[in-house]
C-alpha cells in the first residue's frame, strides 16, 4: 500500500530566518522533502519568508509562498491554496509550532487539512514537558524527576519525602537563561539556593530537577513507518557531558563509550519513546543520558520532527531522513523504499558506519563583547563542522582545521588555572583540553574537572601527544555507504582517509570535465546560508553546463553537502591542504572561489600558486578591490569619488586629516575589535576626547578616519560583469540609517526614493567599476547618497549576501547566471529582462541579542544578525510590515509609540503622530518632539530623555510601557540616546526604526493591517512572464 | 599488551593487508570474515560460531569499552583472530574488567590492527569470504600462502563437534525443559529460556536420539555453531530421528541443521551475514525487525532457488510435510526462517537472543515456548 493517493496537494512549511538552534539544516530537510513530494506527483505549495534558502527557489515547489511563518498569512495561503495535508515536521520548531496555532485556531478544519507526519496529540504528548513526563512514566521509562516549589520549607520536605533528591538544579521561574539558580549537592546548599532562587523570580517559584550534570549524554535518530516498523538511524554521543546543550557539544557518531547491552537498552527505549508519544511516520530524536558509573538511564526529551541532529545524522550516515520521513509521510513503508545510497537494498535498516564523525560547534561570542562566553543548557552557537576520518583522531583533527578559527583561547600559565579553566565548558575548551595534555596533565586530572568520559580523553591525550596517527600513510578517499563496504554504493559521498601505502581510492570520475565549487564552511555571523545557496546554485548551474559539479564542504546542516546536490561530494575541512588533494584527483577545469564568502577566497592565492585554474573573476581583481589604497586610485581613475577619508599615525595627524575631511567623522582603529572602539565624532572636541578615551593612534594602530555622511542614503548594488558587458541586477536602498552594517539593515528594491537620474548614475558607476576591476562573475557594490552625490563606500567582486534575496525580489537567479558566465558565456546569451515588477520587496535582519548574557544590544559596522527575512507586498508599508513580521518583531495593533526625532524631521514626525493617534495609539515623545506634536492638536505625553534622569524613555521600553520606537538621531548626544533605546528595545523585542522613511512605512503597514492581511502572492505568480 | 610489530593479513588468493600485530606474534589462519557490527566485539569473539574463522571488524576503534565476564557467550574465544583498523585497550568503564588487547593476547587471539579493513571488506565482498592468515612481516609471503592452503575450506568444515561440551550441562528452572543439542550455544540463548524460567540442559552434539528423549524434553532445541552444516550429518541424523517426537526449534545451524533433516539443501553464502543490522520480516505478522546475524551458510528456498521474491509465507514439500517459510532477509532475500507444522517445528536463521545485538526478535523466545505447550 504505497503512496497516497487521497491527497493531492501537500503544504510544506518552511523555519523562517536563520536563528541560533534553528539554521540552514531545515532547508536541507524541506528541500528534501520538497523534491521527494514533487517527484511522487504531488503539488507543493511551500511557505518561509526566509529568501537565502534553497526551498524558496520557485523549482522547488508547485507555489512558493515567501510571507511571514504567522498563523494570519499562512491561514491566507491555505484558503487561497487549498492544501489536502500540511507536512510540518521538516521545518523545525517554528513549523511545528505554526501548524499547532492553525490547528488550535480552526484553520486545519475548516478547510479540512490533513496534518501528516504527526498529528496534534503526537506533538502534544512530544513536546509539552507534562505530558511527556507523564507519557514516559506510564511506559515505565525513567526521565529526570522536577517539583516545582514556592518555599523553602516545601523544598526540605519534598527531600525529606524522598521526591527530590541531591545533587539537584534549582532553577528560578520566569528568569532569562536561569538566572539566579545553581545546583545544590548538600542539604544546606539546597535551602541557601531554593532561597536566592525563589528571590530571583518574579513570582516566587523555582523549579528543583534532578541533576544528571556530568552524566554522559546520546542521541538516537528514529524513525517510524505506519507500519510501525521503527529503526535507529545513528546513534551520537556528546563528548561535552550533560550540562551543555547538544547544539553547542561537541559530538561523534556513532557512541563510543557504550557497551552493546547498554547501546541496546537504549535503543529499545528510543523506539519505545517514539511508539509512546505516537509519531506514526517519520523521524525523531530521542535524548538520553546515562551514569558512567552505573550506566542508569534517563531519557532527557524527545523531538517528534526532523532535527539539526537528524540532519547530521544524515551527512554522518548518507541515510537521508528527511527524505524518507517525506516518503513515509504519504503513506510508504520503510520497506517499500529502496536505500539512496546502495539501491539494492530496502530503506528499513539500520546503517552501520566504518568511520568515526565528529561535530564541532562553531561560536561568534567575538561578535558580543561582554557577553559571558560559559556554555550552557541554551544553546548559543551559530554554526558547526562535520568531519569523517576513519580513526577517532583522524576525524577530530580534521574537525578541529574545520573551524577555521580567527584565535585560539589564551592558555593559562599554571597548570592549575589551566584546570581551573577547563571546569567550566566555553567554546575555547577544547583546546585548553589539549594544551593539558601537551603540558603532561594527566587523563584523570583533566576527567575530575570536565566529566569528559575518559574513553574521549585517552584518545585526545593520543593526539595531543602523537597527532592523527596519519603520519607515514597515504591520503585516499572512500564512500560513505550507510553499510560499512557490505554492499556497493551507488553514491558519490566521499571523504579522505589515511590507510597504508597501495590503498585503492573509491572515487568514480568520469572523464567528463569537473568544476569544483569551494563551499562557505561553517555557519556563522556574515557568512551564513545566503552562500550556501550559491554554491548549490554554482554546482546545479555545472550540471546543466555539461560539466561534473564536485563540491567541498564541511558543514553538516546544509544543502551543498546533501549528495544529491553534486555529482561528486567531497565533505572535507575547506584547507588549501585538503582542496588541494581533491584538485590533484579531479584535475577540475576550474574551481569556483567566489560563492562561498571568505572562507574559499582566503585559499584563492595558494590555489593559484598551486597552478589551479580559478574561474570567474582573477585574484588580482579581488585585492584591487580589497587593498584601500589600490581601490581608491581605481575610482579615481573612473572619476567616481569616495567619503573623504585618511588614515592617521599619530593623534596630531589625526587632528589634521579630520580638519581636511570635516565633521562628522568616523573614527576607528584600522584594527577593529568588533566595532567597540568605532565613533562619531561631530567636532575637533568630539575627537580630542576619543583619542584620549581610546586608541592613542600610532604607525603600529593606525586611525581610520571616513567622513560620515549625514542623512545619506546606502544603497547596495547587486551585478554580473562577463568581461565586456554589466547586467545591474538589483539595486536595493537601506531603510535604516547609515553606520549601521549592511548585513543588519533592512533594504528595498526597488529604491523607495532615489530619482531615476540618480539610478542611472549608479547603474554607470557599476558598470565601470565592475569593467575597470575586470569582474567575471558577481560584484556587490556598496554606495552612499548624499545631498544629491554619489559616493562609493566599498566594493567586493564575489558573490553577496544579499544576492538570494535580489534573487527572489526580481525573479532572475543571480548565482547561476554567474556561473555560466564564468563557464565562457556572456550575458548577451542570458535571457535577462529589465525588472519591471509591480511588487516591492524588503529584507529585514534578524538580531540574536536575546540569546548572550550581558552582550550590548547595539548595531553598529560588525554585523550581528544571524539571518534575513524577505517581505513581498504591492506597496512598500505592505512589504515593510510583512519583513518586520517575518523577523518575529511584529508592529504593534495598539499601545504606546514613542517618538523622539531630529529637528528637521519634526515637521513629517507630527504628521505620523496625528496618524498614530487615529489608528488609536498613545504618543509618547521626548520634550521638543512633544511640542511640536502638541502644537498640531496631537495629545502626547512628554518625557525625560537619558540625560534628563528617571523615569526616561529606556526605564520605559525596560518596563514594556511602549510598543515601538520612533528614534530618528542625529548629533553626539542624541546618537548616544539612541544606542541606549534601540538596545533597549532589540533587548525587549520592541520594534524600533531610525529613519522617516522606515518610520513612516511602519505606519502605513500598521495602517494597512488594520484592513486585513491582504492578498498573498506565490513567486510563481509574482515572476510569470 | 606486547609492543607492536609489524605484520599483514594475507589472503588465498595473495591480496595482503598490512598492519600492526598487537596480540600473538606467531602467526595463524583461518576463515576470514567481516562483522559490521559496531559494538559487541568481546561478544563476537566468544561466540562459538565464529570457530575456526578470523573476524575483520568493519567499525574501526574496537575494545572502546574493555572485557567483561558479563560479555562472555562462552567460556573463552572461539574466533582464531581480529583484524582491526584501531584497536584499544582502554579499561575505563565502569564495566570493564580489562582492556580488550591484553584479553585477546592472554586468550591467544591472533590480533592486528592499523589494517586497511575497509579495502579487506570491499575485496570479500566482491571475491567472497576465503581463507587467509595474520602473520608478524618476519613471515614471507610465500611461506604464509603456504600455511594459508594448508588450512581447510570452511565449506565441508565440521566445527561444531570441537565447541561441544563434553557432558552435558544443566540449568536448573520450573518451567518448560529446554533440551538443547549443542553445537557451540551461546550463553545469550540459554540466558533467554532461563530468563522465562525454562529448565536448561545442553547435551554434547553427538548426543543420540534416545538419550535426547531419556531427557524428557518439552521442547529440543538444536543451537547456533560454528561450520558447515553439511560436515556435521551425524548431528542431521539425530535430529531427523526426533523430528515428530517433541516440538522443535533452532537457531541459525540449528536452523541449518533441521532443514537438512528434512531434506532441504544448504549453501555457502559468498560472504555471509555477520553483523546487528539486517532487516528481517516476519511474514506472519509483516514486523521488520532489525536481526543480529552470524552465518555462513544458508538454506535453499522452494524450487532450488537461494532467493525468494514474494513476501508471501510460501510454502513448500519436505520429507516431513509442509515447509512454510516464515521468515525473509531483505537485504538479499534469502531464507531467515520456517515454520515446519508436521514436524512441529520452527527455526530461524538470525539470532533472536541479540548478544551482540538488536533485542527486537526477542519475544521469538516466547513463540519457541508456546509450541512447547502445545507439545
């Protein structure tokens, strides 16, 4: 009984933006899906507001739907779209809980849609943590004991009774990230934190659970036919132990440590967790974990859906669980499904590995300084590394040259203080582990301090001591075959190992001609998905063009190192070293430098010394560009100018180039630690009180000093040169002020108020820039208008961030024109129409604040965000509210707004009050804002600013007395005023705009929303020529 | 544990493995296999049916978790040696009672490591399973060829009489008695009817049918071994006489065994099932169940054929009435299980106790007893 044959229409949806435990492996999962549901003959209709996906490419679905991921726009879709079945369980959290809302909300029923995957009960009893608890006990499976407590007293008695027991976690109520609890291993411990715990939380109430801190910590990946046949897809085990969440440990598949019986008692549990809470097809992540002394069993928590660790189980086997999971979702049995990798054999068995994978996380604490870089039980990483090596060593030194780290942690002198710092798990601990063991710590002293099983520590101690074990063999590649060599694969997944002299390599190559695209590494902030895409695309574009697409990467959560993407996938550290073994066995026509962002770029030059052909693009191009000075004669030479700039050696130079360029000035060290030291300056005494604050500038720390444009508008230039013509793709404005990382604002194609004289002179300078650079391929160009000039800020002739949302905004895929062009084509061969759609679309960023402890919310020229979100509407308000929706900072429906806003700007700032106040909004403004209101017969409510003392406007945004911020700054004070408020408000999630045009597209959404959602658009429709 | 020298694995038909010897540095052959199993390597090792045979583990670090009494499925090793790609001697668990490589070297277990093991895997499984030797690099090459045609073929090998006990074991419990004709049982079986609180007796395989009934049994049980089944007939022998006498079942050579006696035919796979994950459908209630498997050999379908295509319960004539297979490999869908009504029997050719394992064919136990009861 295969597919179903009852429903015809399936709605998959997508997980929105990238945030931090949510990121690129849901596109892995939904374009899985998609593909699989496309192919049995379904029609799909996609929904995720997130652009720089791949499932979003209008290929992959019969109606792609870019709206926000709310109950409003997806219930809009559904009655358009009517959808028989809703697949949720490929698109994370956010999708999960988006089908809950529509079911709770009626919507399911009403136009009688069908969950599959999992229904509501099995999502239910999965994820809400009572009825799980409960679920778990009556299958007579253990899970950690919590009492929730209000006293004391109550705490002393649950342990007198025996229902809580030490050592236990004290966790207060309603506090961010658990402030103000600990754990407690005495009886006395227990009553001072229950105390300080219950005194931290605002209502009094602290949960005491069991602690299973230092306990070893599993994963098994499960899946579940409508058969009930159930197999383990891999097992992982955490090297970081219980206390560190599983997104932030690093971890290896399959478990090392677990003898069989222990291995089985837990995978007879993981099928009885997920025969118990009912997920009748698909897969999920069963959590454990287990007492190294005893080897007692707890199950942690159960995902009923497709998981990051599902989509690095997928990469770690070659067994594609989200595309099984789609395949079982329509009624197939595991059975009926031929395994992708040998083909021969069914899909409903349980791969065996001959490998050993690693995971490491990859962190960008550097980006938040203050924030406190301890790991914990939330997860903070923005990314991580996979690696395949045959031996434990092998696979963990190559994760480790994964990262591509910028430093590496301080090793403390004494060996104690190293101890000491190995106690408490941060991204850098790993390599103190090793820098202990190079010291001669011993196995049991660095055991006592971290709970490491020893098993990890005796092989980390070997590789501190002797390396990877690869020295005197040879490198030679192998497939990953989900079977341990006991069946041939049909599948070109390859990774490198070192075996004695002689050993046979099992790459298939053809003699067809290969090109290989150099992947993007690990996710992290400013290299994120958005360059993932692209090299997907380069290697589809490879294929069409006739040529083999080999692809290296080595980050598990994407769709570049899904097998199916290339036609040979290399997963590999992205090193000149391994990039080179691969060159040396494909002997490619070319390889692609340009879509994976820094990390292929930074091995251009070695790549070109190693006489391998690059494509697109010359190096020499890319250090014309880069190089401040070589750049600047360039323009030049085209007559087009920068922002007046110098670089100063001393402060007295300094002084002097600020008085050459004017005021205001931005200053900054030419060696930037995440933006701290950069400022504006508005006068020779702004200046003198920086150099005397901060950086004394010297030939060793030159200054930076730019001219800052005051009310400029940014705009970013997204083209394609082939050599002798330019196509201007998209030319998007800013929304929000200049200073700020392009990367961290919104923007807008088309440009909202650009004249078209000032269009075309863009346009030109692109196209001489580009021209003049030599670009083949992709150049992103960042510009500033002023005052009716145009002024080139920077220009980086490789593929951009914003080039998926360019992409989707005007319907032409950038990426892959790019690639044939840099294959030999011209853009005279490309079928690219002028843009000329009726539709406005907006990009917002989202912000990952919420997540560090103590980091400074504030935006400046180190990008922050961690992913992007596309806004589609007939006008720009429409557009704007959908994007600000879409980034989970929804305009308020009614409240507070406050505004405070720069002389010049009081006049339109009255306006937008009266308009706020007829949508039925309270107006808050500072003094001088508040008159000008007031004077127009607007009521408002004045208040202090921060110099002005308590209670000013940041007391409240901090006591959510205000539902948006209107704060458009200017002059050092105000500018200093407005940090502080739109740190405030990133901090509460209060949505905050700095410029009129923002401001007052913000109104007219809100204006707009007031009659409706309005009409939903697919891609499909929005591009058909 | 001795230091490392260098040695080789080398097979029939010359293909050589180079690696580091880290148990016995003599020099020894035997059949050599590969299990893919990726824990339960202690398990493996003591299983009797691995007699005469030489393990290549798939999985590559091996003995993570040391040696235990409680992983045992016998008194000692049967396997001749372990190839590995890196072994350890790790003895850290809170179970482990040694590290693995001074078990193996105490035990006398031929043991190398460093080996390519995946290159040795992909050659068998394209060449079959054949004889080969591990051997210090103080050995040529040609001496060990030599050594290696000097072992005999595993086809037509009779193993299984030299892992029979010698008198007969019991296992004292209220339930059903479990007699047990032993051609090298693994304790995990036995642990499984004792667990249902069956009385246990293993009697020496060459046992003759009278003694088997003088035992009283509810149920014969015919074990897991090692070997050929067609080199142990006078095991065949024995079984065909008891046939009809008392309700049987067997595992794996049991299963082998009984099928023979019923004039079903036996044959050797090219490189045999040896690992905890092949998928294994009943096709009485259509439950795939992930099977932990060791052997060799295995038994002819209806019409000659090693592969049956149907999912159905076909059914076919033997010497003693119907054959109904009851059980399918999916991976090469060959024959994992018959149902033998006339004969009241039934047998499976995986190992439903696990030890090493997947534990989803237990409940087979509770059907072996209930045709117990129904005597």
């Amino acid at each position: 009984m295969p597919r179903r044959d009852d429903i015809k229409r399936i709605m998959v949806i997508g997980s929105g933006p990238v945030v931090i435990g949510q990121a690129a492996e849901f596109d892995y999962s939904g374009v899985q899906a998609c593909k699989v549901l496309l192919e049995e003959g379904y029609e799909v209709v996609l929904v995720n507001s997130n652009p720089a996906t791949i499932m979003t490419d209008p290929e992959f679905a019969t109606r792609t739907y870019v709206e926000p991921l709310l109950p409003a726009p997806v219930a809009a879709i559904i009655e358009k779209e009517r959808p028989d079945a809703l697949l949720p369980t490929l698109g994370g959290q956010t999708a999960l809980n988006l089908a809950m809302d529509l079911s709770a909300n009626g919507t399911l029923e009403k136009y009688g849609v069908e969950l599959i995957g999992a229904n509501r009960e099995a999502i239910i009893r999965g994820e809400d943590r009572e009825v799980f608890r409960q679920v778990m006990t009556e299958a007579g499976i253990r899970i950690p004991w919590s009492i929730t407590v209000e006293s004391v007293d109550q705490a002393l008695k649950e342990l007198d009774e025996g229902d809580a027991s030490l050592p236990a976690i004290i966790r207060p109520a309603f506090t961010m990230g658990g402030q103000g609890g600990g754990v407690a291993e005495t009886r006395d411990e227990l009553v001072e934190v229950v105390a300080k715990g219950i005194a931290a939380s605002p209502i009094g109430q602290v949960l005491v659970e069991e602690s299973v801190i230092g306990w070893g910590e599993f994963e098994l990946e499960v899946m579940r036919d409508r058969n009930d046949n159930v197999v383990i897809i891999c097992s992982i085990e955490n090297v970081d132990p219980m206390g560190v969440h599983t997104g932030d440990s690093i971890t290896v598949a399959p478990a090392q440590s677990l003898t069989d019986p222990v291995y089985q008692s837990l995978r007879d549990m993981a099928i009885a967790v997920i025969r118990e809470v009912g997920v009748e097809t698909g897969g999920s992540n069963v959590q454990f974990a287990v007492n190294p002394a005893d080897g007692e069993i707890v199950v942690i928590e159960m995902n009923p859906r497709v998981s990051r660790s599902s989509a690095l189980a997928s990469k770690a086997t070659g067994f594609p669980i989200a595309k099984m999971a789609a395949k079982l979702a329509v009624g197939y049995a595991l059975e009926e499904i031929p395994n992708d990798i040998t083909r021969a054999t069914p899909a409903s068995f349980e791969p065996t590995i001959d490998y050993v994978v690693t995971k490491i996380p990859r962190f960008a604490f550097e980006k938040f300084p203050g924030a406190d870089e301890k790991l914990s039980t939330y997860m903070q990483s923005v990314g991580e590394v996979m690696s395949i090596g045959r031996t434990f060593r092998e696979s963990f030194a190559k994760a480790l040259a994964s990262r591509e780290l910028d430093s590496r942690p301080e090793v403390p002198d004494s060996d104690q203080e190293l101890l000491n710092a190995i106690a408490t798990p941060t991204p850098g601990r790993i390599d103190l582990v090793l820098a202990a063991f190079e010291r001669g710590l011993t196995v049991e002293q660095v055991h006592e301090k971290t709970f490491i099983d020893p098993w990890f520590l005796r092989e980390l101690e070997l590789l501190a001591a002797e390396g990877d074990g690869t020295g005197g063999l040879e490198r030679i590649y192998n497939s990953v075959d989900t079977c341990a060599a006991e069946f041939e694969a049909a599948t070109p997944y390859y990774y490198s190992s070192h075996e004695p002299e002689g050993s046979p390599s099992e790459i298939r190559r053809g003699d067809g001609k290969s090109v290989v695209i150099l992947g993007a590494g690990p996710n992290r902030i400013g290299q994120g998905i958005e360059f993932d895409y692209c090299c997907v695309h380069a290697a589809m574009t490879a294929r069409e063009c006739g040529r083999d697409a080999v692809m290296i990467n080595c980050n598990p959560e994407t769709v570049s190192t899904d097998y199916d993407t290339s036609d040979r996938l290399y997963f590999e550290p992205l090193t000149l070293e391994h990039v080179l073994a691969v060159c040396e066995k494909e002997q490619p026509e070319g390889v692609i430098v340009m879509f994976g962002g820094q990390t292929p770029l930074k091995l251009a030059e070695g790549l070109k010394e190693a006489g391998i052909p690059l494509l697109g693009t010359p190096v020499e191009a890319i250090d014309a560009a880069e190089d401040r000075g070589k750049f600047g004669a360039l323009i030049d030479r085209l007559g087009i100018k920068p922002p007046p700039y110098g670089t100063a050696l001393s402060a007295a130079e300094a002084e002097e180039i600020a008085s050459g360029i004017g005021y205001p000035l931005l200053v900054r060290p030419s060696f930037v630690l995440g933006g701290r030291a950069m400022e504006i300056c508005y006068s020779a005494d702004d200046l003198k009180g920086y150099l005397e604050r901060h950086v004394k500038a010297s030939p060793e720390h030159p200054l930076l000093l730019d001219r800052f444009l005051e009310n400029a508008i940014e705009v970013d230039v997204d083209a394609i040169c082939d050599g002798d013509e330019v196509f201007v793709a998209g030319i998007m404005q800013h929304v929000e002020e200049a200073g700020v990382h392009s990367g961290d604002s919104a923007c807008v194609i088309p440009p909202m108020s650009i004249g078209q004289e000032m269009i075309d002179e863009i346009k030109e300078a692109t196209a001489a820039i580009a021209l003049e650079l030599g670009v083949v391929g992709l150049i992103n160009i960042q510009y500033a208008v002023a005052a009716g000039e145009l002024y080139v800020i920077e220009a980086n002739p490789r593929a951009s961030r914003t080039v998926p949302f360019v992409s989707k905004a005007i319907g032409i895929p950038l990426a892959k024109v790019a690639t044939r062009i840099m294959l030999g084509q011209k853009i005279a061969d490309q079928d690219l129409p002028e843009f000329r759609g009726e539709h406005v679309s907006v990009k917002e960023a989202v912000l990952p604040f919420s997540r560090f402890q103590g980091a400074d919310s504030v935006l400046g020229p180190e990008m922050k965000s961690t992913g992007e979100v596309i806004g589609i509407g007939p006008d720009f308000p429409t557009a704007f509210g959908k994007a600000q929706a879409a980034a989970g900072v929804a305009l308020p429906e009614s409240g507070t707004v406050f505004v405070s806003v720069t002389d010049t700007d009081k006049a339109a700032a009255t306006q937008l009050a009266a308009q706020l106040h007829d949508l039925g909004f309270e107006i808050l403004a500072t003094r001088g804002t508040a008159q000008a209101i007031s004077r127009m017969g607007t009521p408002v409510k004045a208040i202090n600013k921060l110099a002005e003392g308590s209670p000013h406007v940041v007391d409240m945004i901090e006591q959510r007395h205000c539902d948006l911020v209107i704060n458009t700054p200017t002059g050092s004070g105000a500018r200093a005023d407005g940090y502080e408020i739109r740190s405030a408000a990133i901090r509460h999630g209060i949505p905050s705009v700095t410029t009129l045009t923002g401001a007052s597209a913000a109104v007219r959404a809100m204006a707009a929303r007031a009659n409706g959602y309005g009409e939903v658009k697919s891609l499909q429709e929005l591009h058909a020529r | 544990m001795s230091e490392p020298t260098p040695g080789y694995v080398l097979l029939e038909d010359g293909s050589r493995f180079d690696g580091m010897l880290c148990g016995n540095t003599g020099g020894g052959t035997g059949e050599v296999v590969f299990n893919t199993s990726m824990t339960g390597y202690q398990e493996a090792v003591t299983d009797p049916s691995y007699a005469g045979q030489i393990i290549t583990f798939t999985y590559t670090m091996i003995g993570n978790y040391g040696v235990s009494a409680a992983a045992m499925e016998s008194d000692g090793p049967h396997a001749r040696g372990v190839i590995m790609r890196e072994g350890r001697n790790n003895a850290d668990a809170a179970s482990a009672e040694g590290g693995w490589l001074d078990w193996l070297q105490a035990n006398g277990v031929w043991a190398i490591t460093g080996v390519n093991t995946r290159a040795l895997v992909r050659h068998i499984r394209d060449k079959g399973a054949m004889r080969g030797g591990i051997f210090p690099d103080s050995i040529p090459t040609g001496e060990a060829l030599g050594m290696i045609e000097n072992e005999p073929s595993m086809a037509g090998s009779d193993f299984a009489s030299q892992v029979s006990p010698e008198t007969p074991i019991e296992h004292a419990g209220q339930g059903p008695h479990v007699v047990a004709l032993d051609t090298g049982i693994k304790a995990s079986i036995v642990n499984q009817f004792l667990e249902r609180d069956c009385r246990v007796t293993l009697l020496p395989c060459l046992t003759g049918a009278s003694d088997v009934m003088a035992r009283e049994p509810d149920l014969i049980f015919l074990a897991n071994g090692p070997g050929d089944p067609a080199a142990v007939s006078a095991v065949t022998d024995t079984i065909r006489e008891l046939i009809g006498e008392k309700p049987m079942v067997g595992i794996c050579l049991g299963h082998q065994l009984l099928s023979r006696a019923v004039g079903l035919e036996t044959f050797k796979l090219p490189f045999g099932h040896r690992g905890s994950n092949h998928p294994v459908k009943d096709l009485e209630t259509g439950v795939i169940e992930i099977t932990s498997q060791n052997h060799g050999f295995a038994v002819v379908g209806p019409d000659g054929a090693g592969t049956i295509e149907t999912d159905e319960p076909v059914r076919w004539q033997t010497s003693h009435g119907e054959a109904v297979l009851s059980h399918i490999n999916l991976y090469d869908r060959t024959v994992e299980g018959l149902r033998l009504p006339d004969a009241k029997a039934m047998t499976v050719q995986h190992h439903p106790e696990a030890g090493p394992g997947p534990r989803d064919a237990r409940h087979l136990f509770d059907r072996f007893l209930d045709l117990a009861k129904e005597g």
